[in-house]
C-alpha cells in the first residue's frame, strides 16, 4: 500500500481496457446500423470529443493519483537525480540518520518508510506533480501538530552530466521551498462548472518562466488554463550555453537575449498568445549571472532579476491591440 508509481501503473492499465471497451462498445453499435455511438444526441457528442481528446494524459501535464488517500502532505521529500532515470522525487517517512521515522502522528503510518513518487527528465514537471498531488505542503494545519514539508537534495545524486549545470543552475532547499510556495499561490485553481471541459475553450491564462532551473540555458515553462489544467515544459536554448562565458557577467545581456525571447515568442504564438494577456511571473537562479548582490542575500538577487526579466519582457514582446 502507498506505492504510488504502483497505483499510477494501474491507472494506466484501467485507462486502456477502458478505451478498448468503449472502442469495441461503439463498433458494436456502429455495426448494428443503429449509427455510431457519437450520434445519438448533441450533449453525447460533446462528451465523447471531449474524451477523444483529453483522456490519454498528455506528457508534459501533471496527473493527480486517483487514490485520495495518497494525496497528502509528506514528512519529507528527497530530491536526486540519476543517469538513465532523470529526477527522483521521493517521500521518506524516517530519519535514516538515526532510524527513526518522522513524526506524522499516525497519518501516514500506513505508507512504507521510503516511496518514490515520481521519476522523469521533466524537473517542472515532478515538482508540479508533487504539489498538485499535496505531497508538499502542511500536515494537521492549525494545531500543535502543524509541521511542513522539509525538502533536501540528496547530494550522492546531483550530477546533471554537465559542469555548467552542476555548478550555475544548482538551488539550495530553501530557494525550492521559496519557488514552490511560488507556484502554488500563483497557480491556484479557480471556479468551474463541470460543463465548462465541453463547453468552453481551453486557453492559457497564466504563464511562470524559469530560467537555469537545474539545468543551465534551459528555460521553463510552467502555465494554467481557465480548466484549471497544469502543463510544464522546458527548452533548451544551445545558443546561452555556447555564450555562457560573457552571459554570465551581464543580467541584463542574459535577460535581453534574442534566442531566449525567441524561445517564448514560440510558446506563445503555439498558443495564440500575447504576454500582457495573461498572469506573468518569472524567477531566474542567481547562481547563474552575476548581480550586485553577495552570495548570502540569495532572496535580493531573485527579487532583483525578477524585476530586470519582466521588464525586458515587456519591452521585447508585442502587446495585444486595444480595440
């Protein structure tokens, strides 16, 4: 119990017998000249379009577990990354240090000491998938007991295969708990009404850029549409590794670059998008440009390129027409 990549196996295994019997109940009907399945009237028709098109999760969303009782918040949450297997985020219930388990007063003392909860190259996309399924957060909030999620990389498993990533693209725990706390404010999910998924558009309303995210000359893409979906991509941009040299002693050489403001031209006309329509939030690792902060003041210096970023946004990308 509690193995949650066990689980996410037989959700996908549930997800293909299902498509299979949908697909052989509609062969049947189609089959006995009654018309197809789609026909029989306008509200099924949307239904079934809106299956087609959204029930084989796409790879670069988060998909919540289907066992509630799996989405919670965890004692504690290590982070590695490993070759051939990319990140590895995963749930410890103990102090390995000292063999004791951390104190979860009981809630999670089904769960096996050690789960991993998600693997992939995709690092947007295993820390989304961890606070869209509250494995990050605050266990028996508002009482003595409260006690948050601690967060550590786990050192033995840190190397990118890259010296530029492995020493400009690091964070420390508490920039990740700082972003992630980011993320989970700024992507908070609004109202909906279930005919919204049939009757509504999707359309991206809110955007956050990442840049040298563990990885240097990569930019992230973390967005929400008005369905209240979740996507997470990550671009490399070859030409900021192949200038790193001069784009590190310059925050506003690097934040103007023209192949990085192409790189978002590109999402954005993908999604017919213009930046002064949407939420816009960015954070770029200070680890990787200089700024006039020292190494301590960690928080100024994301503040301080966070600023330098919108700004050059705003000057570089077109604006969407007043009518």
């Amino acid at each position: 119990m509690g193995e949650v990549q066990s689980v996410n196996k037989f959700e996908g295994m549930l997800r293909y017998h299902f498509q299979w019997a949908l697909e052989r109940a509609e062969k049947k009907v189609a089959d006995s000249g009654t018309g197809a399945l789609s026909n029989y009237n306008k509200e099924l028709v949307l239904w079934f379009e809106y299956y087609q098109q959204n029930f084989e999760p796409k790879s670069n969303v988060p998909q919540k577990t289907i066992m509630g009782h799996l989405q919670g918040s965890r004692s504690h949450l290590r982070i590695g990354y490993r070759k051939n297997v990319g990140w590895d985020f995963t749930s410890i219930q103990r102090k390995t240090s000292l063999g004791k388990r951390f104190d979860t007063f009981g809630v999670l003392d089904h769960l096996p000491e050690e789960i991993t909860l998600i693997q992939g190259e995709n690092f947007l996309l295993c820390l989304a998938t961890c606070l869209l399924n509250g494995y990050y957060g605050i266990t028996h909030k508002g009482s003595l007991k409260e006690s948050r999620t601690i967060m550590e990389f786990d050192a033995r498993h840190l190397d990118l295969g890259s010296d530029l990533s492995n020493k400009y693209a690091a964070i420390r725990t508490d920039q990740l708990e700082r972003l992630a706390t980011r993320f989970m404010d700024f992507l908070k999910n609004e109202p909906t009404h279930y005919t919204d998924f049939i009757l509504k558009t999707r359309q991206v309303n809110r955007v956050f850029l990442t840049l040298n995210l563990w990885r240097y000359g990569q930019l992230g893409i973390l967005s929400h549409d008005n369905l209240n979906t979740w996507y997470c991509d990550e671009v490399m941009i070859p030409e900021i590794v192949e200038k790193a040299s001069s784009l590190m002693e310059d925050s506003e050489k690097l934040l103007a670059f023209t192949p990085l403001h192409e790189a978002i031209e590109t999402f954005l006309d993908k999604h017919k998008l213009y930046l002064n329509e949407v939420e816009l939030d960015v954070w770029v690792n200070p680890a990787s440009v200089s700024t006039p902060h020292s190494s301590a003041r960690t928080e100024q210096a994301e503040e301080f390129l966070k600023k330098t970023f919108l700004r050059h946004l705003d000057r570089i990308h077109p604006k969407k027409p007043r009518i």
